[in-house]
C-alpha cells in the first residue's frame, strides 16, 4: 500500500505542478481532475489512519485485529492503483475562460464610486439582466468597466466565465462577428474557416447557456443582435443561468435599439473630483498650489475641460512642464482659442469626439449643433431658438404646420443629446453644451485647425467693440451675441461669411447703411434684443438670406428692400411693439417663406397702402405663423382662412375694442386652428367674459394644442367656466393686471353651486397671478376650491385682498413665488392644505 500511495502522490504532484501553471493564465481546472483531487485526498487521509493504528498497535494483538488492518490495506491499495490509472489527464484545465479571474490594466477611477457600487448591486438583481452604460467619448467608460471587472473579480468568484471585449472604431466591419469572434477566442473555442456565423453562434450559444458568465462589451458604436452572435440573451435564459451582460456606449439609442432596460449614463465628473484628477496628473502640483496666480489660471484650464477625465488627464500633461505664470497664462488662452495647438488635444480628446460626430451626425443634426456652439459657454440654449436657425437653414424642411417643425427640431436635439454631443440644460425645453464639444466645432469649422480665421465665435466675451475689419475677412461663422457692442464697422470685407449673429448686444443701436455690401453669401442674421430702430437699405445686398431675426428691437418700420430678399424663409420680426409700418408688397414679394413670426407686433392688417390678409394668404409655402389683431374683422378672417389658420402658432389679440367675449377651445372662431400654442388677448377694455367651454357633441375638437394663455390689462374680464368638460391641453395661465377680477373662475352652469372642486385646468403646471387688486378668490362662491393637480408654480404679486389659497391638493407639492408678508398672512383650512405648498420668497 505504502508503494502504490508513493506513486499516486508523485502523479498528484506532477498534475498540480501542469494546474498551477495554467491557472496562473487564467484557466481552470476540469471538473474531472477536480473529483480526481479530492478523492487522492480522501485516499491520502484514509491510508494514513490506517498507518496509524498500525503502528500503535498493542504488543500481543489478535489474529482478527491483524486480518481488519491488512483487509483495509489491500482495499487502499487497490483504489489507490484505480487512482493512479485514471490520473493519467491529457488536459488538466479548461480550454474555455481562458481570461477568467485575470485582472485588467486599469486606470485610477476617481469619482467614480457610487456608479461601481450601483453595478456592483445590479450583479445580484435578478430583475436586471442587462445593463448599457452610456456617454460622450472620453468621460471614462472603459475605465470604469475595468474598475468593474477587477472588482468583480475580488468581490464575485462563483461566475464560471468573464468576458470582455472592446470593439473597434471602424465603420466598415460585421461588428457581430467581430464580438463572435472575440468571445469565441477568449473561451478557446475552435474557429473553424468553413463555419458559417450561424455555425459559430451554435457553438458560442451551447458553451454559454450552460455557465454562469459575465460579459463585458466596451465601445459598442451601433446595435448588435446578440442572439445572432450565438449569446443566450433573453431575459428568461439570463435568469435561468443567473447571468449579465454589459454594454458601453457613446449613444443612448443603441441601448434603446438593443432593448436594454437598465440604462446608466456616465456623467462628466464633479468639480471636486476634476480638480483632484487635473492636479493628480500636472507634475507642477507643488507649483499650482504655491502661486495664486498659477494657481487660477490651472482652475481655468480645469473647468474649461468641463468635468471630462481625458480633457482634464491630456490638460494636465501638457501644462506639467510649465513653471512660469506666462507659460500658464498662454496654455489657458491656447484653450479656449486654438486648443489643437495643445499637445495630445487632437490625438486623444478630438478626434475620439469626431468619430462620434461622423458617424451619429448627418448634415441636419450638424447644422443643430453648429448654432448650438454658438452660444455663450455654459448658457441654457432654448432648443426653439436653435429650431428656428435651423429652418432658416433648412436643416428642417418639408413641414405642413408649425407642431411638425418643432417636433421635428426636438428629435433632431434629442438625438444629439442621446449621442452624448449635447446636455440637458435647466429644463426639458433647453439644451446646453459642454465646452470640448465646443472646442470640437470650433476645430472642425476651422478645417482642423488649418484655417482659423473661418470661426469668429466670441460669445458672452464682455466685448464692447467689434473686432476690426481684418478680423472678419476669411470668417464663415460669426458669433458676437451677448456682448456691449455699441459700433459696427461701416464695410467689411466678408465674402465667404455666411452666420452673423449680433443679439443681446443691447448698445447696438445703429447698423451701417453699407454694412451689408461685402457679405454676398450672408444665409442667417440675428439682431434680435438689440436697440436697432430700423433695418439699413442696404439689406438688399444678401440675396441668399434665409433667416432674418430683428425681435425684441425698436424696429419702426419694415424696409421696401426687405422685400428683395427672394431666398428668405424664416422672418422672426415678434416682440417689436413699436413697428407700424410694413410697405404693401413687402411680405407678398417673400415667396420662400415658410415661417413669419409677429408676435406683439405690427397689427394694422386693414390700413391702406399696408401689408394685408391677401399678402399673408398668397405665402403658398408659409408653414408657421404668429399674428397680432387689433380688429374683430381681422381676427375673423384669419378664422375663415383654413391656410393661415391651420399655421398659427401664436397669436396675440391686442386692442380689440369691439371684443365683448370669447369662448375657448370649442367655438366655430378655432376650427382651423389646431396648431396655435399661445393666446395673448391684452388691452381689449370691452373684453367681459372669456368662457371655458369644450364642446363635447362637436365632431371635431378645436384648441388640440393651445398650452399658454395669457390675459392682460383686462379690466371687466371674467373667467367663466361652464360645463364640467377640462380644457386639456392649457399647461400655463397668466392674468396680469386685470383690475376688476374678482375671483379667478366663476362657475357657471347647473353645477355652480357644488362645492366641489372645479376641475378646468387638470394639466396646467404655471400660474401667475400679478397686479389683481380686486382678486378675493380662486375660485367664485363660497368653500369651493380649484383643481389643479398638475400645479408646479403658482407666483402672486401684488394681489392683496386674495387671503386664502383655495386650491385642491395637488399631486406634489408645488412652489409658490410671493412675498414674505403676503405668505405669512395667508389663512388654510388645516395645516395639510399648508404642507402642499413650497413658498418661495421674492
């Protein structure tokens, strides 16, 4: 027995030498020889009790005691000779995992704790089988994935398999079989020429259905299907083998296309996290925190990466030789102006982010986030101002009515910010770009960094003059808005500019009558909030204008020469209250239009030698269009005008005096305005009764898509709501200085005297109450309350008499904007109705 446990021991060794050294790559034992090693054990321990009641054996010891001693001996030597014959292995380890349990080169993580942890908590969500991780190119995904394979490694060590696979950036290849092919040579799976993909899936799909495995996939730059690649990926088969997929990429819509359900979108890094990460890295640490002075200018260059690791990471390097306050002034100015000039810029942030913008973007989305870079850095863009470029532009065309447009821009921004190109800006209605991203237009418009004069954008500088004529000779994109420019340069020399924007210069008070004369290519020009009075005549000279935007001026009257502008489409003249001059044949002369906007604007559509309804109705392309009347004729026949009724967006009814009520949405007056959003009706004295009424017995709703209404300076006005129909689709409410309004509603109806609550306005979130002296109530009649469930903000100002907040408990809690005093002074029915109010001091 003693011989044969010598040679099955000496076998055990050679095997565990040939285990050692493959599992130190990765592999691991068969199931085979792992029974075959236990048992040796079991063995191992059975021989030696056996050898050691031989040697304690008594002195005079029985014939049956020695017969019980030799029995078991024999019966170990002969497993043991069993043993030793089967431990004869070819393979000792598995040809599949062969990367299982071996760490990857990964970088530091910083501020990345909580997003490992909520993976970490997914690997044990049984509801959660697959997860896509999405984000801009360079804000850390495949240094997160790292982090979490590493992690599960030291945390989770009953997987059978992991997995990790990086696609390549190259549009041209079969990204299925490249995952395929992938997975297949890191489980050491044969990859036979012949085998078709559907082959090689059957494979794939054998060997993983039967293990617990993790599958990591990294940069995955369009939707696979997985279950052609041979991956058991359906919810049920994952459950059942308890395993997860992981997938990173660039553009949430891969997600979505692929049916993924738990989405985790890497976010840029925290200020904190980005200071410690840009200083970690600048080898002139000692010396940022030394001198104040370099020490703001490394602020700079940190903030102007925008939280993005390898901006911040690529920044840091290329300063971190510097050692003098001039070297860090000029690194900080090469940034914000030329950043390709600083070193690994192009190689490791740039051109990683214009692989995105290649392949996500075509020519519309382009445009979008053209004028999107355009604006100051940080600002809250309205994505309806970037729209409205955009038509002009005619990155959106083919529109048949307002609503389709702006849809169409939303998912044109929405597609932008799914591609990680643009962010959420302060609400759902704005957009906001990060500063690489800007840097990234800038580099391409300025053809990489080898003509970069093409892109002037100076936005929100502090600008008090406009650069000088040099400066504008070789731009194509000119961006000055927000600036205190007082003067314009009297001609320059421009021929390949085609965007001028000069808004929110409010010093801007005059523009040069032969400014215009040397910008033949001219498409898009914004005065808009400026202090311009009128239009020089020398606007003629841009024949290729397509958008024209003078809103918010003191524009008095609209020139002759506007109307020589053949190629216009988009004519933005709202908010100018002082014009009254619009020359008859001006508007009718603009055959291109397909969006004229004048909103509390010029409102005489019945004077003589003036622009008129016939010149409106002969714009056989215009798809937009916002109107102010002063007329009940006017107002009229734009109803009867299916063409221009059916493009109303917005439409502001001012000074009508013979205006004695309206009735809203249903009435024969809206029939063919289903696409106007905002009603303005202000300074209409006569004005008694605005009546909420919805037509239920009508076959066709009038008012689908009304979300503003706006009343002010009404003085006799009432609100009158009757019938128990709501209205919709009104989301805001705002009465201004309606002196003689009582109560916000007044019932009227077989249902008056209910004391319950009038439910009206079930999806308004705004309402604003300001300067209604006489304002007792919300709601007329005693103890009746309104219904607002939808409410987010409701502001009162300068309402002294209403003393009470007679509103239903909406479903959150909603902000009130009001005065201290008037809060404190407010009586509530219990302190529950108090509670369902947030009071928010102005």
């Amino acid at each position: 027995m003693s011989r044969e446990m010598k040679e099955l021991g000496s076998r055990r060794d050679d095997v565990e030498r040939r285990v050692s050294a493959a599992v130190e790559q990765g592999m691991k034992p068969t199931s085979q020889l792992q029974w075959w090693m236990e048992s040796v054990a079991v063995l191992e321990r059975d021989a030696a009790m056996i050898q050691d009641d031989f040697r304690s054996r008594p002195s005079s010891w029985s014939l049956w005691f020695a017969y019980q001693i030799s029995k078991r001996a024999d019966e170990m030597r002969s497993l043991a000779r069993s043993l030793k014959s089967k431990g004869d292995f070819e393979t000792v380890v598995s040809q599949v995992c062969s990367n299982l349990f071996m760490e990857m080169p990964s970088n530091e993580c910083i501020g990345r704790e909580p997003i490992l942890e909520e993976l970490y908590a997914l690997m044990q969500d049984d509801s959660v089988s697959i997860v896509g991780i999405h984000g801009m190119a360079g804000v850390g995904k495949s240094t997160l994935l790292h982090a979490f394979h590493n992690g599960v490694i030291s945390r989770m060590t009953r997987l059978d398999i992991i997995v990790c696979a990086e696609m390549r950036d190259d549009d041209g290849c079969d990204y299925e079989e490249e995952l395929q092919s992938s997975v297949m040579n890191q489980l050491r799976l044969p990859l036979q020429e012949k085998a078709t993909k559907k082959d090689r899936a059957a494979v794939l799909f054998s060997t993983l259905s039967k293990k617990k495995f993790l599958l990591i996939v990294d940069n995955l730059r369009a939707p696979i299907n997985l279950g052609a690649v041979g991956l058991p990926c359906s919810s049920a088969a994952l459950r059942r083998s308890n395993s997860k997929i992981v997938l990173a990429t660039r553009n949430e819509e891969v997600c979505d296309r692929m049916d993924v359900r738990k989405k985790m979108r890497v976010e840029c890094l925290p200020w904190e996290s980005s200071w410690a990460l840009f200083q970690g890295r600048a080898a002139g640490a000692e010396l940022v925190l030394s001198s104040s002075e370099v020490r703001a200018n490394a602020e700079e260059l940190a903030k102007n990466c925008g939280g993005l690791p390898c901006a911040l990471v690529t920044v840091a390097r290329a300063v971190a030789s510097k050692r003098t306050v001039q070297e860090w002034k000029h690194a900080t100015m090469a940034l914000s102006t030329r950043p390709w000039q600083v070193a690994g810029m192009v190689d490791d942030v740039l051109s990683p982010l214009k692989s995105s913008y290649d392949r996500f973007c075509d020519d519309d989305l382009k445009t979008c986030l053209l004028y999107c870079a355009m604006f100051p850095p940080g600002f809250s863009i309205s994505k309806t101002w970037v729209i409205d470029y955009c038509i002009g532009e005619e990155a959106i065309d083919g529109f048949s009515n307002p609503e389709e447009a702006y849809n169409r821009g939303y998912s044109l921004l929405g597609n932008l910010e799914a591609a990680s190109l643009l962010e959420r800006g302060d609400d759902a209605d704005k957009i906001r770009v990060h500063p690489v991203v800007r840097l990234l237009i800038a580099w391409l418009v300025s053809a990489c960094g080898r003509e970069t004069s093409r892109w002037l954008v100076r936005p929100g500088a502090g600008l008090a003059e406009a650069p000088d004529s040099e400066g504008w000779k070789r731009a194509r994109r000119m961006s000055l808005m927000h600036n205190q420019i007082s003067v314009l340069p009297s001609a320059p020399s421009c021929p390949d500019l085609l965007t001028l924007l000069l808004c929110e210069n409010r010093k801007l008070a005059e523009v040069p009558d032969t400014f215009f004369q040397c910008m033949p290519r001219l498409r898009v020009l914004d005065l808009s909030n400026t202090a311009i009075e009128r239009l020089p005549v020398g606007i003629s000279a841009l024949s290729d204008l397509q958008h024209l935007d003078v809103s918010h001026t003191n524009l008095v009257a609209l020139p002759q020469e506007v109307g020589t502008l053949g190629e216009l489409r988009f004519l933005q003249l709202s908010w100018t209250p002082r014009l009254r001059v619009v020359p008859s044949g001006t508007i009718s002369s603009l055959q291109q239009l397909r969006a004229l906007h004048m909103y509390s604007s010029y409102a005489d559509w019945e004077a003589a030698g003036s622009a008129n309804f016939d010149e409106l109705e002969s714009l056989w392309q215009l798809r937009s269009l916002d109107l102010t009347l002063q007329t009940v004729e006017a107002l009229r026949r734009l109803a009867t005008s299916a063409q221009l009724g059916a493009s109303t967006r917005r439409l502001h009814l001012s000074r009508c005096q013979g205006l004695g009520g309206i009735r809203l949405p249903a009435g024969a007056l809206w029939a063919n305005m289903n696409a106007l959003q905002w009603l303005r009706i202000s300074n209409c004295a006569n004005l008694e009764d605005v009546t909420i009424s919805v037509d239920c017995s009508s076959r066709r709703a009038s008012l689908l898509s009304l979300q503003e209404l706006v009343l002010h300076r009404l003085p006799k006005v009432k609100i009158m709501w009757r019938g128990d129909l709501p209205f919709l689709s009104l989301r805001r409410l705002y009465v201004w200085s309606c002196t003689g309004i009582e109560a916000l509603v007044v019932r009227d109806g077989p249902a008056a005297s209910d004391a319950t609550a009038p439910a009206a306005f079930p999806n308004v979130t705004h309402v604003q109450l300001v300067n209604l002296p006489e304002l007792k109530s919300l709601v007329a009649g005693g103890g009746a309350s309104l219904a607002l469930p939808a409410l987010e903000v409701l502001e009162v100002r300068r309402c002294p008499k209403l003393g009470s907040l007679s509103v239903a408990k909406p479903k959150a809690a909603a902000a009130v904007r009001c005065a201290a005093e008037w809060w404190a002074g407010l009586d509530w029915v219990d302190d529950a109705a108090k509670t369902s109010f947030k009071p928010v001091f102005i």
